[in-house]
C-alpha cells in the first residue's frame, strides 16, 4: 500500500513538473531556433492609429472599460428592429458622413471593427502611434504639401473614403485615379502594409514562416508579402505596390525592412522613398507584438512609430476575390458621367 | 475631472476618426433619389468586395414576370451590402437568405437612374427585425449582436 502511495506521489510531482515549467512559457521556436511567429491573428481594435490632442497615450482600465461597454451598448442598438412600416429617407441625403457618404452606407451587422482596445504591457492604449509622444503623426513638409496640392487624385494605399462623390474635377476621370481600395489592387486604410493598421472589417492576418521566408497574407484584397531573409533589396528601379520586404532576426523579434514602394501607393501622402521597418516578436503563446518606423524625409519632418497587438484567432481567413463583386467602381464612374452631362 | 476631460477628448477622437472603407457611398449613390424597396429576394450574391442582394419589386409595368408572385410583373433591384466575410465568421452564409423571403429595404438609388440598384441603408424583414440578426427561419444562427455568441457561428471556431 505504502508502495503504490509512494508511486503515486512520484508520478503526480512527474507531471506536475511540467505544468511548473510553463511559467513562463518558453518561446515557441520553429526546428531551426527561431521564435515560431506563425498562426492566424485578428487585429481588429478600437484603438485608433493617432489620439486627440492633448490625450495621453494610456487610460485606466475603468475607462477603456467603459468607452469598451458603450462599443458593445452601440452595436446592440443597431441591431435592435426598426420600423417594418417606414418610409423611404430623405430626399437630399441622410446627413451620414464619412464613407456612407450622406446615403447610409450599410448596416452595422457587417462591421467587425473589435469590441476592445489593444493592452500592451498591460495599458490601454488610446492611439497606435507611440513616437512622437503626442500620438500624432509628424507634420507633412513643405515638399510633401506641394506634391499633394499638385495631384489630382490621389490613388492611395489608404485613401481616406469620405468624400460625397465631389472631389474634385478630375478625381473621377478614370478608374486609375481611384483611390487603391476602390480599384481592388490593396485593401483600404493600410490593411495590407507595411506598416498593417487595423480597419473597418476583415483584419485577420496569417503568418507562414520558412528557415528564408516569411509570408505575411493579409485577408482583405488576398495581398500577401513575401519577406525573403537575410536577403538583398532589390535593384531600386523595381517597385512594387508594398515595397520590397527583406528580413533578419534580432535576437527573438523579426525585423523587416521594406523599400522600393511605387510612387503610386502614398500611404499618408507618402513618396516612393518610403521606408517602413517592422518589429515581430511574440509575447506569449497567444499573440505577437508589432512594431513599426515609419520615414520618408521628403514627406514628414521626422519619423514616427507604432505599436499594435496581434492576438491569435481560430477564425478561418477566407478568400477575397475583390473584382468579383466590384460593381461599385463602374457604378462611381457612371455616376461622374451623369454628373458632367448636368454640369454642362 | 480628468474622467470628464477624457470623455470628451474622446468623443473628439470619434469625431476625427474618418470611417474608411472600400469605396464612397456619395460617389456611387445619389442622396436626391431615396428610395423604399419591399420585395422578395431571388438571389444573393456573396462577393467581394460587397455582397449584392437581388430582389423583386412587384410593378404593373414591370420588366418581366415576378418569380414569387403569381400572375405579376416585376422590376429586379440590385442592393449593396458589406463584406460578406464578417457574416461567413459568424456562420452566416449565402444560404442563410433563401430566396423568396420578404425584405423591406431602404436607400439611395445609383446615380446612374436607368440602373436599379441601390445601397442597403437599412435591410429589414417586413417585422422589422434587421436581417441576419435575431431570424427565424433563415437559417442565420446568431444575432451578431453579441460578440460571445459567435463562437457558436459555424463558420468561427472561437477566440
């Protein structure tokens, strides 16, 4: 009896043992060393890139709880019936701003824009920009304001949507002055990167990781960067959409430096000298931390920097065939037709 | 105080946030043609960048023969929704909306006048009830409403 007491305390204090060393956990590494940043992550946040002035950068608990709460009080009023017997909405524009652009848009019910703030550290964080420390990306130069004021259109990587169909003369005039998302070449609002900010709806991200590659796949438009490691950029006369992305390790984070960008993509106003340097490292079993430093002396007075939380789903990322069902552009375009012919 | 200051330095934050998404309502919908649609849907298009949600609209001078009402002309409308990939993670998809059910949708017509098609401002059942959220007999398993609820979806293995 003793015996098989004695057995029996040595087997539990056996498997105990284990549970004791996962605190801390060691990092998940892939079989040649390096941290396994691999999974799927939804980055979907209610914490904007930049804060409002004079905002600090952390907020208690009590408060992201509660602006959290009134979030999740919001979505379920949207949701709640309306009138089955009502009428059509005004003539003139429903007043909405932003991308529903005075018509309305769409329902609530296909936004999946996160329900809580990032927690890093254990602060709440109100704007993704860390530096500068006001939470604002720097001041456009001189050059910069000139080249915007310059454009006619400005097909950016994520253009700002809030216009009433009235943007200008020639915004319209062909579907390559359309902003990028429109045109289904990269998801709106920087979705794709570098640097990836959290959107509207469909922000899962998925991480493949090789001994010399790692692919960023990004859900929205099917974008997928292709990070060669310690690898060379490429000549400067090749660009591509989201730059050219190469990689090395830094300890236990990732560090991917990206290039070569066409003068096409203009994140932020940005020009083709864009150069954006992430940091991947895992936090825990269940989320990565992302950093990003953004420069581009011809277009900000310094550079400015990020940082986001990347927690790990079990959601699918589903496939975006974005021209599919891209009847909207056709239908902008007919519309500025029409909007002519009455002009004249 | 400082409570107070941040309430309404966020309530600026909101204000200064610009809602973006895949291309402008203004540019593609014209605010001077609000239109009430109520009809039944003959098919769904569950695509990208936006699903599309075909109904017909019962009409003496309709363009051709109504599928679900007898002996009656219709006109079919085109309405714009979101992406349906936020739906499919909550286990909804496009047979969630079978065809015939009754809808009541209002909007803004496209500004080009000769096409029938329209933003789904507001997509309800002839009750009310917002579609997808809260429906019988659908087949839409969760109401969306509540983000816990999602993991239930078949499409969402849960967080």
């Amino acid at each position: 009896m003793r015996a098989i007491v004695a057995v029996a305390i040595a087997l539990v204090s056996v498997l105990a043992a284990p549970l004791s060393a996962q605190a801390p956990r060691p990092t998940l590494r892939t079989p040649d060393g390096h941290p396994d940043l691999q999974g799927t992550y939804d980055i979907a946040s209610m914490t904007p890139l930049e804060r409002a002035p004079g905002t600090p950068l952390v907020m208690t608990k009590e408060e992201a709880a509660r602006f959290e709460k009134e979030r999740a009080d919001r979505v379920k009023r949207l949701a709640l019936p309306s009138n089955g017997d009502r009428s059509a909405p005004p003539a003139g524009g429903d007043g909405s701003t932003g991308a529903a652009g005075n018509v309305g848009g769409y329902n609530n019910f296909w936004i999946d824009n996160g329900t809580e703030y990032y927690t890093i550290d254990g602060q709440k964080r109100m704007s993704v920009i860390v530096d500068p420390p006001d939470g604002r990306i720097p001041p456009l130069t001189r050059e910069a304001q000139q080249r915007a004021a310059s454009r006619v259109a400005r097909p950016t990587s994520d253009a700002q949507e809030n216009d009433l169909g009235l943007e200008g003369p020639t915004a319209y005039d062909d579907m390559e002055r359309r902003p990028l998302g429109e045109r289904c070449l990269l998801g709106f609002g920087s979705t794709s990167g570098p640097p990836s900010l959290p959107v509207l709806y469909n922000n899962l991200h998925q991480i493949v990781q090789t001994n010399d590659t790692v692919l960023i796949l990004n859900e929205m438009v099917h974008d997928a960067r292709v990070v060669r490691i310690d690898a060379q950029h490429l000549p400067t006369t090749i660009r591509k959409w989201m730059g050219d992305s190469v990689g090395h390790w830094e300890g236990d984070a990732l560090v991917v430096d990206t290039t070569n960008f066409t003068d096409k993509t203009r994140f932020r106003g940005a020009s083709e000298h864009l150069h954006v340097v992430e940091r991947f490292s895992r936090i825990d079993a269940k989320a990565l931390r992302y950093r990003f430093t953004v420069e581009d002396p011809s277009t900000w007075e310094k550079p400015w920097s990020g940082e986001e939380v990347w927690p790990a789903t079990k959601d699918l990322l589903f496939e975006y065939a974005c021209h599919e069902g891209n009847y909207a552009l056709g239908n902008i375009l007919r519309g500025a037709r029409l909007r002519e012919k009455t002009r004249q | 105080m400082r409570s107070k200051l941040l309430m309404s330095a966020a309530g600026l934050l909101v204000a200064i946030v610009p809602v973006m998404g895949h291309h402008a309502f203004g540019g593609e919908f014209d605010p001077n043609k609000p239109v009430l649609l109520k009809g039944k849907v003959t098919k769904l298009e569950w695509v990208n960048p936006h699903a599309w949600i075909h109904v017909e609209i019962p009409k003496e001078n309709g363009e051709k023969a109504c599928e679900f009402t007898p002996n009656a002309k219709c006109d079919e409308w085109m309405v714009e929704g979101g992406t349906p990939n936020t739906l499919l993670r909550r286990g909804i998809t496009r047979d969630s909306l079978k065809a015939g059910t009754e809808l009541v949708i209002d909007g803004y017509q496209a500004r080009d006048h000769s096409l029938n098609r329209a933003n789904g401002r507001n997509v309800t059942y002839p009750d009310g009830r917002k579609l997808f959220l809260g429906s019988s007999g659908t087949g839409a398993p969760t109401d969306g409403a509540d983000p816990t609820e999602a993991a239930k979806g078949r499409g969402r293995g849960g967080r």
